[in-house]
C-alpha cells in the first residue's frame, strides 16, 4: 500500500551563505518558510523539486520537507525543519544575531 502524500514544502540551502531557504509560488530562494510555495499535490512537487535542482548555481541539497498549512502561511511539522528555521546553531550571525 503506498503511503498517502502529505503537504511539502522545497527546501535547500543557499550556496553562498549556507542559510536554510525555501521555494516561493514565484520562483524566489527565501529564508522564511512561512513565504514557501505549499505543495499539495504529489505530482507538482515532483516537478518542483525537479526544477529547483536545476538551480545549482543558487542552492545545494533540496527536498521536498514535509509542512501543514497555518494561518501565516507553511510551518514545519518536523522537529529537524523547524531547527532549520532559526538558522546557524552559534548566535552570533545569520538568523539569530538579527532576532
């Protein structure tokens, strides 16, 4: 029996900077996955995902990651991807020097 599609969301990280990123409806690479295109459909996620990876001058390692949709748009739904949202792990650049 095959296991039924759940919502993703295209992820990566940015090849410059190393930062978690995540695919927009419009094509664009941002650092915060409430932005991200909601993919609900297996077959378009495929094809997403297909045409990230073609993309290989902007990012390295994109997946489709598993999300829900919430009212400010896609979250996580893995402890792994919601790490991933605060960036780097030190506090002293990236995501968290700004908070």
């Amino acid at each position: 029996m095959a296991k039924q599609f759940t919502p993703k969301v295209v992820t990566a990280n940015a090849l410059l900077s190393g930062d978690a990123v995540w695919l927009t409806e419009d094509d664009r690479w941002t650092g915060n996955i409430a932005e991200a295109e909601l993919l609900t459909d297996e077959a378009h996620a495929d094809l997403r995902l297909i045409e990230a990876n073609r993309r290989q001058a902007e990012i390295a390692g994109a997946y489709l990651a598993d999300a829900k949709a919430t009212d400010n748009g896609p979250a996580p739904t893995h402890f792994r991807e919601e790490f991933r949202t605060r960036g780097p792990s030190n506090y002293f650049h990236g995501k968290q020097a700004e908070a």
